[in-house]
C-alpha cells in the first residue's frame, strides 16, 4: 500500500479497531458480519485491518487511485489467475521461497496459492525488464517521461511568480521505466488478455513501486526543484504484494466520488469511521499523478493525448479531473460532517482528530483546541446519545523527508452512538450543547 501519504492512519490501527469492536463486534451474535463504513478511505490501510478483522468494509473516496487499491485488496477475496501465455516463466518461484514466513504472505504454505502468485511474480519481472521495442508500436507512449522529467519535452514549466524549471518527479531511466509499465498493463487491458482482478492488482503493484521512486517530499504538489531524494536515484521495482488480506473473504464493496453523493448508494452499516481532511489541502491535487496513473489504463488515446496537452503549473496537473472537497473549508465542515452521518444513518461513528494545524487555528501555530471544542459539542449534540466518548492517543507525526525529527502528538477517537429519534433533516448548525464532558478533560 502507499504509505508516503498526509494523514496514513498505519500508526493507529490498534486504537481504531479497539474502538470500533468495542462498538459492534465482528460478528453479531453469531448471526453475520458487522458492516463498518470506511469513507474516507485514502491509502485503504484502514478498511484493510478492518477486512482482516473480520468485518464486512463498505469503502470510499474521492481519490481514483484508492479505487484501484480498494478493488485490488479489499473487494478481491482471491488471487487473480495470469493466463498461460501472458509472460514466460521466470524468477517467481525463487522469490516466493523467500517469503515464506514474512507477515502478510502466509497463504504461500498452501500449494495452490503458491502457484497462482508464483505467475504473478513472473509478471512483474516481466514488466521490470520489458524493453519498448518488444511492445506493438501502436501502444507505445513515453507521456511520464515527457512531462515529469527533466529531459522530457513536455517538463518546462513557468511558475505564477515567474520561475521557470524543469519537471524532475522522477529520474529520467524511471520516468521510461513507469512508461514501459504503463504501456504494457494499458495494452493488456484494453485487448482484454487480462481480467479486471489482474489489471487492478498490476496498477496498485505498479503505484507502490512509483512512490518508492518519486522524488517528492511526501505529496506531489511540488518536488525538490535542484536535486534528487536518494530514494529517487533507485531502480523503479515491483514490490511482491502480501496478499492474506485480499484471502479473508468477506463482502466488500468500493465506491469512488465525493463522500456526500456516494454514501446515497451504500448498504447499511453498523459503525461509520470517518477521517476528513481537517485543513485546505485538496488531495486531488497533492495526489494528482497516483489518480493519474491510477485511470491511465481506462483513457483513449485521444483522452490520453488532450489530458497531457494541457497540464498546469509547475506540478505538471490538468485541472480538468481535479475535485474540491467541502471537508476543506471551515465554514462547511461541521455542516457537511452532520449531512455525512445522516445519510448514512449507521448505529455508532468513530471519527479520527488531529487537533494540529488545521481550519481552526490558521496554519499558523499547533493546537489550540477550538476544533476539539467543537467536535465535542458536535458529538454531544442531540444527534448523539448522551455518553459519547473521546480517547487520546500518541502517535508520531508524519514525516514525509529526511532533515526532520519526528515528534509526539496526540490523535484523538470521537466515539458517538447515533440517537435513532434524531431527524435526519436536523441542520448539524443546531447541533450545540456545552460539551463540558470534553473540554473539562482534554482542553489545553
């Protein structure tokens, strides 16, 4: 999974699960699995514990590369089978007895599996060592090279303020490299030699093994503009992908699009986690180029060729398919937040605070405690049952670079069961109360 990405809840795993279990368990009363509600989705590391937890996971987001990694390792309960004559045999067999034992690949100590993903292997050193020459001509396109390297012809670039530049998200040998991927996974695709299982597996492969390259500071807003991150200089390398979470089974579901629209159409769910962006950073432009990757296989050509023809500012974006999340502007959070729940209408929420930086204190100092003043008289609120919970929790900060030292900080769990006599017309302005229980606690 992506992991150099603004707000990764990895770090937090076992609280939030501790949370949500202690709401409903996996299994209720021995009758069927609890539906947690994951809509803020991103890099799918929570929806995946929860799959392996034994929920069912209803997904979401607005990001098209967390689609991808959503179909590929949460809705996906088997391992997608490579036809006969997609690649030759190679170096698979050799590379899965090297993960016998490492966490997440357990499922190798049964033959058949092994069998599958040792195909699997073989073609992602197939796609490693793929020269363009061996591809159909029709297919080949050098679009990531051109435009996110500095020797490509479509990387110059004028800032508002006048600077002038060259792209460099990636070295030029792996900005050929992600092209000759690209390229052979698009033409895969589209000639249906492969099914939607594999096709969706070999991107979210072929995104991790792009982030382990980029030579960005943890988004791709803007790059170093004179040097390279020592991560960057390596080969571009597909990373064999633990596969015992897509083997849990379950019934899981992904949707992609704005939260507000997409949760009209999910199944009903016992618990609602929620992790919204608490700031202005739209994540469609600070993770435009995985959305990207993640879509290219579905474009046309003449889609492919408009896309890269008008592409924008310095990070090299074309704004048409960007997305502006309501989530990110103060005045409509706490209204949205209280839309959000309605619609869905699950029994209990879990909703993730991190009261840094963020719509309450200008970007301008750390906490000062407003937004979790407001979330608690959110969460007691009558939308609420009274008794709603708030749990503290350390982590450590997310650090996207070297030159950085890590710091303790604190993350908050709101836990609320939802009061079945609230109308779902409420207007989550009227939702106000003292919320002294919080504050008398947790205020600085």
């Amino acid at each position: 999974m992506l992991t150099r990405y603004l707000g990764n809840k990895t770090t937090l795993i076992e609280p939030i699960l501790e949370e949500i279990q202690r709401c409903v368990p996996p299994n209720t009363s021995g009758v069927r699995r609890a539906r947690v509600g994951d809509l803020f989705a991103g890099t799918m590391s929570v929806s995946l514990a929860l799959k392996r937890a034994g929920y069912n996971v209803v997904a979401g987001d607005v990001q098209a590369f967390s689609g991808i990694v959503g179909e590929a390792f949460l809705v996906a309960t088997s391992i997608p089978a490579v036809p006969s004559n997609l690649v030759p045999p190679g170096g698979g067999s050799v590379a899965s007895r090297a993960l016998l034992g490492v966490p997440g690949f357990r499922f190798l100590n049964d033959r058949k599996l092994a069998s599958d993903y040792v195909r699997l292997l073989d073609v992602f050193e197939h796609l490693e060592g793929l020269e363009p020459s061996r591809q159909p001509e029709d297919w080949r396109r050098s679009h990531v090279f051109d435009t996110y390297t500095e020797g490509g012809r479509n990387s110059a670039f004028r800032t508002s303020r006048g600077a002038t530049g060259r792209r460099r998200f990636f070295t030029p040998e792996n900005g050929h490299r992600i092209d000759v991927a690209l390229n052979q996974i698009r033409y895969w695709w589209k000639t249906k030699a492969i099914s939607r299982d594999l096709y969706t597996l070999l991107v979210s492969a072929l995104l991790r093994a792009v982030e382990k390259v980029s030579n960005t500071q943890g988004t791709y807003h803007d790059f170093p503009r004179d040097a390279y991150d020592a991560r960057s200089l390596k080969p571009l390398r597909f990373q064999p992908p633990p596969m015992d979470d897509v083997l849990c089974g379950g019934q899981h579901s992904m949707h992609v699009g704005d939260s507000l629209e997409t949760v009209r159409n999910m199944p009903e769910m016992d618990v609602l986690y929620l992790d919204p962006p608490y700031n202005f950073r739209q994540y469609t432009s600070y993770y435009f180029l995985p959305n990207l990757l993640a879509r290219y296989g579905d474009m046309s050509d003449d889609e492919l060729e408009a896309w890269f023809a008008d592409v924008e500012f310095a990070r090299g974006q074309n704004m048409v398919d960007d997305f502006s999340s309501t989530f990110c502007r103060k005045n409509r959070f706490l209204d949205d937040l209280g839309v959000l729940i309605d619609r869905a209408s699950p029994r209990w929420v879990v909703l993730s605070y991190f009261d840094g930086r963020n719509h309450w204190n200008d970007f301008k100092k750390d906490a000062n405690g407003i937004g979790l003043r407001l979330l608690s008289e959110f969460f007691e609120g009558d939308r609420f049952r009274p008794g709603a919970q708030l749990r503290p929790v350390k982590r450590t900060n997310y650090q996207s670079y070297g030159g950085y030292t890590a710091r303790q900080i604190t993350e908050f769990l709101f836990v609320g069961e939802l009061d079945r006599c609230h109308s779902s017309q409420t207007d989550s302005n009227s939702v106000v109360s003292s919320g002294a229980a919080f504050s008398a606690a947790f205020s600085p």
